[in-house]
C-alpha cells in the first residue's frame, strides 16, 4: 500500500482538494504512458488526407502536455494547443518549443480568435467532460466560429461498453519515483452515465485528491445533437481508429464535422 510505504515521509501531510490536472501535472505522462499519441497523429492525418485538405492552421483543443501537438508538428502541421489547466501548459511548452500555447476552456473558449482555423481537433474523449447536452452544443457552436469557412472538427468521444470494460472498477496505485505516488479509483455510475476516476497524488508538497469525471453520451444523442442543435454538417463518424462507420456498440467514436463554405 502507498500510505504504508510512504508513511514516514508523508507525516504531518494533509489531504487537500485539488482541480483536475493540477496536482496531476507532474506525473501526467506518466500514469498515460500507455497512450500511443503517434498512432492518434498518424490516425488523424489520415482522415486529413481523405477529406482532400490541407490546413495551414489547427488548434487542438484540450492539448494537456502537448504530446499529441508535438506528433502532429512532426507530420508537418502548425498547430496550436489550448488547456484549462497552467500546470499542464507549462510541461505542453517545454515538450513543444515555439508552439502557442492559451489557458482557455470548453466551453467559452474565450480566447480563442474567430475563423482563425482551418482545423480543430479535441482528442482522447476530452468532449466527454462537457456534462451535458446543452453545454455540448454550446461547445459545437463555439467552435464552429473558430473555424474557416469550409475547415473541419473532429473530435471523439466513449461509449458506456468502453467504460464499463476497461474503467468500472479498475483500481491501481504505483510509487513513480521518490517524489511522487499515486492511487487511482474508477467506476462507472450507469444511473447518471458518468465515468468517475478518482486521484490520491502524494508529492513533496502534500497530498492532493482529484476528482475527474465524464458525462458518457449514447452515439445517437450525439449525432442528433449535431444535426439538430448545431450549425456543423456531419461528414462521417468513424468506430476507433479505423474507417468503418460507428454505430451503438463502437467503442470509441470519432465524430468528424464540417463547417460549410455558405
């Protein structure tokens, strides 16, 4: 256990709250090292190159530590990152030198430059802390101003059969290094369709609990929402990183949606 093995050092610590990605920042990169950000930037340069574009602008919205930006900057794109957290910007700057990088948030994006883009990405279900359907199409239409005439969203979001898999239960807790530890709690709430994971980081400066959650959408409510409440046309949906069409059962769907030229 963590709080036996490090119970000497963390005498005299007390619990404090912390926001997501705050406290996490430091060893971000670490509890996610599993994740393969150059298949996420081959993926999407992919779909680039199937919709016969290319964007001389992107921003990737929710970019963390940058490491997708810094994949997809290697594949020849300028691309900019923006993130709520300043912790998480400050590793996304040293990561990628002389990429912007903006604090700013879904859903206001209020930093954000109108018809400054010719693509938007939002990767790794980040669209999934949005926590309801009205602050979901509140964020569409944001972002459909932030785009080119013509230019292109494309996003992902989990389906409850990838929470319920991988995430409903699946505790762990690891020592990273002399400094840091961490727990981690996940569980998947089916009566209000949320994905909480719950962190108890330990580091030099206390410990800190952070509280995560994600609002898991149903695939159809999310393509009636962009039909019905946002001003995007929907090109396709894709299931998880292929080019066969998602549907109920998808595990992972990346939704890709085009501004019109009039």
């Amino acid at each position: 256990m963590i709080e036996q093995s490090r119970g000497e050092g963390n005498k005299g610590l007390k619990r404090k709250q912390s926001a997501p990605y705050i406290a996490l920042a430091p060893i971000y990169e670490h509890v996610m090292r599993h994740v393969n950000y150059r298949q996420w930037a081959q993926y999407i340069d992919t779909v680039v190159k199937k919709l016969d574009i290319k964007p001389e602008k992107v921003l990737d919205i929710g970019c963390g530590t940058g490491n997708f930006i810094r994949e997809m900057s290697l594949l020849g794109y300028q691309i900019a990152g923006c993130d709520p957290s300043r912790e998480m910007l400050k590793i996304a700057r040293t990561n990628n030198p002389g990429v912007s990088f903006t604090k700013d948030e879904l859903p206001q994006l209020s930093h954000m430059s109108d018809s400054a883009f010719q693509l938007v990405t939002c990767m790794y279900d980040t669209m999934n802390y949005l926590t309801s359907l009205d602050i979901f199409a509140e964020a569409l239409n944001r972002i459909y101003r932030l785009l080119h005439p013509g230019g292109y969203f494309i996003f992902d979001i989990v389906s409850e059969k990838f929470c319920q898999m991988y995430f409903h239960h699946a505790d762990e807790e690891e020592v990273v290094n002399d400094l840091y530890a961490y727990s981690r709690k996940s569980f998947f709430k089916k009566a209000t369709s949320q994905q909480y994971n719950h962190f108890t980081i330990y580091t030099p400066e206390g410990i800190f609990e952070e509280q995560h959650i994600q609002k898991i959408y149903p695939f159809v409510r999310i393509k009636n929402l962009i039909n019905v409440k946002s001003p995007f046309y929907l090109e396709t949906a894709y299931e998880d990183f292929s080019f066969y069409e998602a549907g109920k059962n998808s595990d992972r769907i990346h939704f890709i949606l085009k501004r019109p030229l009039a």
